[in-house]
C-alpha cells in the first residue's frame, strides 16, 4: 500500500506538469499566430495573398506593403508625437497618480474616503462626448498638444491599484521616516516611489499602451492641426482609404517592372499596418515583464 501510495504521488504531479505544458503550449501557439499571420500577409505580395495558402512564411516577398504605409512625409512626424504623447502621458501619470494614491492613502487625511469616492464615481457615470468636447474647447486644449496629457492624467482605476498596493506596505516605515524628521516628500520620492516599482510598472505599461493606441482624440479635438496628427491617425486615414475599392494609385505602386505581381491591396495594406503600429509597444513589454505580474497580483490584494 505504502509504495502504491509512493508511485500515485509521484505520477500525478507528472501527469499534471504534462498536461499543464501541453496546454500552455496550445494557448501560446493560439495566441502568437495572429500576429505572425498578420506580418507574413504584410511581407507578402497582395495580389499573390489573395490567392490564399499564406499563412506563417510569405510566398512571395516584398516590402511593397510598408512602402505604401511610409510613402506619406506625415507620417514620421506624426511617430514623433506619438512618442511624445506617449513618454509625457507615462511620465506625469505615473508620478501624479502615485502621489495622488500616496496620500489617499493615509489614514490621518479626514478627505481620503470622500475624494476616493469621487474618483470610484467617475468609473461609473460619464458626461458624454459632447459635454466632453465642450469642456475641452472650454479649457483652450483643442488643436493643442496638452490634449492628448491633461484630460486623462490621472485613471480611477490606476489610482486604486496604486492606492491598495501603498496601503500593503509596511506602515513603520513611513512612520520611523517621519520620527527622523523626513517630510512627506522626501518621504514619498525616497521610501515609497522605490517601493513601488512593481506595481508602477504595471501602471505605465497600462498608461504606454492606451496613450500610444489612441485616435479617436487627436480626431475629435486635433483633426485640423497636421502638426498634432498622431501616427495611429495617420494608420486610420490611410486604413479608411484602402476600404473602398478604388484605393490611392500611390498605394499600387510596384517594386519591379511587373506591377501586376508586386500590387499591394487593402488586406495586405492593413496587416502591414498592424504591424507598424504593434511592434514599437511590443519592445517596451519585455522591460517590463518581471514587474507586471508581481505588480497587478499585489496591487490588487485588498486589505
């Protein structure tokens, strides 16, 4: 019985760790397979793509699709603002809204249930687009680049993760740090900023992605500026122009002397538009990576 018992114990976590690989293995090749189709149909010359069979390796090469994506000037101005919105919007979100976070999370702050329950409030209730629009014209952001910071600084929702995972914190800390003569400052750049570089970095990967995904923005309230058009805009008007069928004649332009076979078209328009849009955030995650889950898991622990 003891050595059945033995054998029993020492297969099952076997056949567990088995199972546990292969379905791992399912769910990575599910997952990476979208992407690697959508940048093979962008290495792939259109006219030949839509003959189908592509589906990881290109039949037949080109760059004739990242050409037409590149072929407009604006569009490297538009990446550089992009970045610039992008940097800014981490940057002053992350350390407002962990300043913000810091002293709600105080318990001497007599306001801290009050104003935390007006950020819970706008999780729930908007105004709408429009008196959105209007309190924007109103504050003189629009064709500015402030637009793309200011309205979204501080997320509810960031600031309560940020808020949980400072309350987990040892509470002696802040409390030696006060006996030693250290204001809340100093106290909050040299204790709790340190502190919080797991959770933080989950915060900026979630503040990177969102501000260097939008558009819908720059078109509400900086269509008219070329100067303020972001790069993901930019992708938008040109995905909007390969929609119907008489597309650019500059996006039919061949790579040899055969322009039939070298053709872009729509679809192959838009996986090569994917992939300009997707792989620049794809290089920020793995800084990130050994943060995000210890981040998320301890910020959302309530106590």
């Amino acid at each position: 019985m003891a050595s059945t018992a033995v054998r029993k114990s020492q297969v099952e976590p076997a056949v567990f760790h088995t199972l546990n690989g292969l379905f791992m293995l399912a769910l990575f090749i599910v997952t990476l397979y979208p992407f690697l189709h959508t940048l093979t149909i962008s290495l792939n010359e259109g006219n030949d793509a839509l003959r189908g069979g592509v589906y990881l390796w290109p039949r037949a090469w080109t760059l004739q699709n990242y050409k037409a994506v590149f072929i407009s000037g604006t569009i490297y101005h538009a990446a550089w603002i992009s970045v610039a919105r992008t940097v800014t919007t981490t940057v002053l979100g992350v350390f407002l809204t962990t300043m913000l976070a810091y002293t709600l999370a105080q318990p001497q702050y007599i306001f801290r249930k009050k104003i935390g329950l007006i950020f819970v409030l706008t999780m729930y209730f908007n105004a709408g687009l429009i008196p959105n629009y209007f309190l924007i014209k109103s504050l003189g952001l629009i064709n500015s680049f402030w637009v793309y910071v200011l309205p979204g600084m501080v997320s509810a929702f960031n600031l309560i993760v940020i808020r949980t995972y400072i309350k987990s914190l040892p509470g002696g800390l802040v409390e030696s740090a006060k006996m030693d003569g250290a204001g809340d400052f100093r106290i909050f750049m040299q204790i709790i900023l340190p502190l919080c570089k797991p959770v933080l970095a989950t915060i900026a990967l979630f503040i990177a992605v969102g501000s260097w995904n939008a558009w819908f923005d720059t078109f509400l309230y900086a269509s008219s500026d070329l100067k303020l058009s972001t790069l993901q805009y930019e992708m938008m008007k040109l995905l909007g122009s390969t929609q119907s069928t008489n597309s650019d004649p500059s996006l039919m332009a061949g790579v040899n002397t055969n322009q039939s076979k070298a053709m872009v078209t729509p679809a192959s328009v838009r996986a090569a538009i994917t992939i300009v849009t997707a792989v620049p955030i794809l290089f920020v995650y793995p800084f990130l990576q050994k943060y995000f889950v210890v981040g998320l898991n301890l910020g959302s622990v309530k106590e």
